[in-house]
C-alpha cells in the first residue's frame, strides 16, 4: 500500500509525480448484484472512469457500507494509473514482499475507519483476536507517543495541512508496520483501503525507505477516493476533515460508534460523493491552473454542451 494523500502526506521533494487524467462518472445501481461487494466499473479509453456502484434498494446504506462497495473502484482508479505510468514508459517498483509504505501514516477516511472495524468484527477467531492485539499495541504506542492527543488537536491547529505532515513524518519514524502487514504483504489484500489501491511508486524501491528525505516518484491521481468519502462523512455528519490513519480504526470506531450506525439513502450518497469528487478534482486543477484559467476552461466546456 502507501501513504498518499498527497496534500497531507507528500514529502517536501515529491516534485515530479505525474498526473493521470480522468474523470469519473459514477451511478448507483439499486439492487443489482448487492451482497458481492463489486460494482461494475470500465477504465475507458479516454482516461474517464465509469463506475456503477451496487446500492441496497429497500433500505438505507451505512456509510462503512458505501466505503466496501467502492473498493472495486478504487482498484480500477489505480489501475488506470498504472497503465498510465506504462504507457508513458515507466516500470512500477512496488514488489510483492515490500512493506516500506505500511509503515506510514495510511489515511483513510471516516468511512473506511468503520469499514476496517467491521472487517475485523466479521473474522473467526482466533484470527479477529490477533489482529485486535495489534491494533491495541499500536494504539498504546501512539498514545505514549502523544500522537493521539496531536490527531485529537488537529481542528484547532493553526494550521493543520502542516501539522498532519509533521504527523505523517513523526508516524514514519516510529516504524509501526500496519496490524495487517504479515511478512511483508498485506493479509486483508482483498479488503485493503483505497488509499493502498492506488498508491504506487515508480522511483528506486529502496527509496520507500526513507521518503520524506529521498525522492518518491509515482502518478498523482486527480483525486483520491479516500479525500472524497471524507469529505461526504463530514459533510453528513460533522467534525473536523481530518484523515483517520488505518492503525487507529478501532480508536475511532470506538469514540464515533453512533455516527457509524446512521444509514442514508444509497442513491444520496452516490450522488453526494460524485459531487464531492468532482469538488476535489476541481480544486486540484484549480492549484494547478490557477483559479482564472480554471473558470476559462470550465466556461468553454459549457459551452460545447
Ligand atoms: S492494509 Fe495492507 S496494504 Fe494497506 S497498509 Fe495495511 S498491510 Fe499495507
């Protein structure tokens, strides 16, 4: 997996991550196919991404819900930058059996914080018992570290962009492979995060080390679905937009136990998260053109329409 959210998380040298074009569309698809978790989505040949999302037709939709059934999503999203890097000439260095990157902060949104929860809540034992061991001995660590209270802070940080950074290289040193990382490779592969999905690397491997001192090269998405589904928890329920990092998914389910519960109309919430993505994609471009530019280009495409 990887770190990356790549406003909080970039170190200061990641200058030269390319970004891949595309735009997403995504659709609910009431009752269809609801229970396998996978929705259908096409990596077209444009760069776009279609996406339809499995939403339950006769009752509402947990938001932990939402976050499962956009995992196959997520993956498409990193394939497509994948082949992106590929087309452009690059070779990937992310290797089965490298670990280096879940050993970082991992952000993930409110949503996929309850969705870990309960993953872990549906395993068998012994195997729910040792991964909850792990989380327990992580937490703990964090929490002789001060790096709860410092997440607990970050709302009213004076500027907490910088301070999750700080957060994030702090993280790092204190070298806490994730609670899923087993030799060296995801155990819950099927079930891992978005963030893992679409975070990889085309720089020297060995690089992932040390990333916030060596130069970490891979594709910047337009927009990450993790900073989306954050946004629409937030949205819905308040709080302060902060990411949450995968080791402290059981902390937070714990302190956020009713927010978790509330369900919402799954085609709401497709709609709300299309808007949301589009919000960041709009911003990112924004930074990158320039506010004026952005209008520009926005006002011509409506005038092709
Ligand atoms: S969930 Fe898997 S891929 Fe993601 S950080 Fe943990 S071990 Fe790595």
């Amino acid at each position: 997996m990887g770190l990356v959210q790549k406003k909080l998380l970039m170190p200061t040298n990641q200058g030269s991550i390319r970004k891949v074009p595309f735009a997403l569309d995504i659709r609910q698809m009431p009752n269809r196919r609801w229970g396998n978790n996978r929705g259908i989505s096409t990596c077209l040949a444009d760069g776009r991404i279609e996406a339809e999302i499995p939403v339950p037709a006769n009752r509402a939709m947990r938001l932990s819900e939402l976050a499962f059934v956009l995992l196959g999503l997520s993956t498409e999203m990193g394939a497509a930058a994948e082949k992106e890097m590929d087309r452009q000439g690059h070779k990937i260095s992310c290797r089965k059996g490298c670990g280096a990157c879940c050993r970082q902060f991992v952000p993930v949104s409110p949503a996929e914080a309850w969705m870990i929860a309960e993953l872990l809540q549906s395993m068998p034992e012994p195997v729910r018992a040792k991964y909850v061991e792990r989380f327990e001995k992580i937490e703990a660590r964090l929490t002789e570290e001060g790096f709860i209270d410092r997440l607990i802070g970050l709302k009213s940080a004076p500027n907490p962009e910088e301070e999750m950074r700080a957060m994030a290289r702090d993280y790092f040193a204190l070298q806490l492979p994730c609670a899923f990382l087993e030799e060296e490779s995801c155990s819950i592969y099927a079930a891992r995060p978005t963030i893992c999905r679409e975070f990889f690397v085309i720089s020297p491997a060995e690089n992932c080390s040390s990333p916030h001192t060596s130069p970490i090269e891979g594709p910047m998405l337009p927009f990450h679905l993790n900073v989306a589904l954050s946004r629409l928890c937030y949205e819905l329920l308040g709080g302060g937009r902060y990411m949450i990092p995968l080791s402290l998914a059981l902390w937070w389910t714990k302190r956020t136990e009713k927010q978790r519960a509330l369900a919402f109309d799954g085609a709401f919430l497709i709609e709300r998260l299309q808007a949301l993505a589009q919000e960041v994609i709009d911003e990112e471009a924004g930074k990158q053109m320039g506010a004026t530019e952005l209008d520009a280009a926005k006002s011509a495409a409506d005038k092709e329409f």
